[in-house]
C-alpha cells in the first residue's frame, strides 16, 4: 500500500506526463498568440488558461469574452463543451485507490483532460492520488508556459505570422475529429451539421440575433440531438453479440 505515496509514482506520472506536457507546450503556444490578437492582455491569456486546462472551452470562452456575451453564456458553454470530463471522472473513479480523498479527487479533477485521463485508466494498477499529479504537473506547466510564450509572441511578431501561427489550436481542432470522422459517418455527420448551423447563424440575417456563445451551444446542441434521433447507438455491446454467436 505504501507504493500509492511513494516517490516512484510521482517519478511515473511525470514520466507519463512528459510527452503529453510536450504537445500541450505548442497547442497552448497557439490559444495564446489568438487571445493576444483578440485584444486579452498576456496576463489575462496566462490567468486562464492556469484556471482552466480546457482548450475547446478556453477557445470558446475567449469569443464570447471578445463578443462581451454574458455569464450565463459563459456558463452554458462551458457546460456543454466540457461536459464530457464528468463521463470521464465517473470511470476513473472506478480506478482510484482509497487514498484518493474528496479534497484529492477534486485536486485530480482539475488536472484532468482527455489525454491525461486516457492515459491514468491504461494503467495496469490502480491510480493513486501521488501518480496522478505526476500526471498532471508537466501537461500544466506546458500548458500555462506555452501560453506565456504564445501571448509574449503575439505582441512582438509581426501581425501577418502572428495571424498564421494562430491557426495552430484550429490546426489540433481538425486533427482531433479526422480519425473519428473516418471511422464513423455518424461523427462526420454531426461535424458537419454543426458546421452548417454555424455558418448559418453567421451568415443568415434573420439569425444574427443569435450571439457567439449562444451560437456554440445550439450548434452543439442540436447536431447532437439530431444524430442520436437519425442514428442511436445500438444498445448491445460487443460482450453480448460475442455470447450470442457463441452460443
């Protein structure tokens, strides 16, 4: 039992977070180059992104801070861009050791992203409290660093390699759904409906009442619903039809 406090685990997570940290290092670079160029001063781009770990919903959040858009924008869109994380807090919770407090757990919850929860549930043992922030230390400090140095960048490069560097995040965007999109047209659907909805609401004058931040969450919304109704899931899970040709 001492194993889930030893320094060993604390050496393993950083070891495990390193070339997460890495990516994150030139993700980040890119959300802060784009808040410096929408007018976020290089703190205000470095405050959030040391509260929030959340590239979608930093992303998202900056256009309805640009669009002066309310808290209760804020909120939703928060809600629904990262509403993902309680899924994945719900099964890694299955894999936590009894050191893992509620004071911990809500530490670890901070930390956790996609990659930094995929790779604490591939682990072969269960996951301790002092493994899990080795874990999280190099991704949040490549976070918050690429950050500084994406928003310092922002206010010296010239505008015209400032606007190209900025595609970067957009750049992670693309090449998170690409493999899915090609593995599932259920997902290509969906991307492609939202894209549809969002353009409208841009261009379609009746709909430009509609704001930024209301716009993301009826996109997402929307296409999400329309999928499940035209392709549910199928409620049998590989288990069952592997027994069912068993037998």
């Amino acid at each position: 039992m001492t194993r889930g406090i030893s320094p060993y685990r604390y050496r393993e997570g950083l070891k495990d977070g390193l070339p997460i940290g890495l990516g994150y290092l030139s993700v980040s670079f890119g959300f802060g180059i784009t808040a410096v160029g929408e007018g976020l001063r290089i703190l205000e781009a470095l405050l959030i992104s040391m509260t929030n770990l959340t590239s979608a919903g930093q992303v998202a959040g900056v256009t309805v801070i640009v669009a002066a858009g309310t808290l209760l924008e804020m909120m939703l869109t928060q809600l629904v861009i990262n509403l993902r994380y309680s899924l994945m807090g719900i099964t890694l919770t299955q894999r936590l050791d009894a050191r893992c407090t509620t004071p911990r757990r809500m530490l670890m919850a901070f930390g956790m992203t996609d990659e930094i929860f995929a790779m604490a549930v591939s682990k072969p043992h269960s996951v301790g409290p002092t493994y899990f922030y080795g874990l999280m230390t190099l991704p949040y400090i490549g976070w918050a660093g690429g950050t500084l140095l994406g928003a310092i960048a922002g206010q010296l490069l010239p505008s015209d390699l400032r606007s190209a560097m900025g595609i970067m995040i957009y750049a992670m965007f693309i090449a998170i759904i690409l493999p899915p999109m090609k593995q599932d047209r259920g997902v290509l659907f969906v991307v492609l409906l939202a894209a549809a909805l969002s353009c409208a609401v841009y261009f379609l004058p009746f709909l430009q009442w509609i704001s930024e931040g209301f716009a993301i969450i009826l996109c997402a919304l929307v296409s999400a619903v329309v999928m499940a109704i035209v392709k549910p899931i199928d409620d049998e899970d590989d288990d069952g039809e592997e027994e069912g040709g068993a037998t």
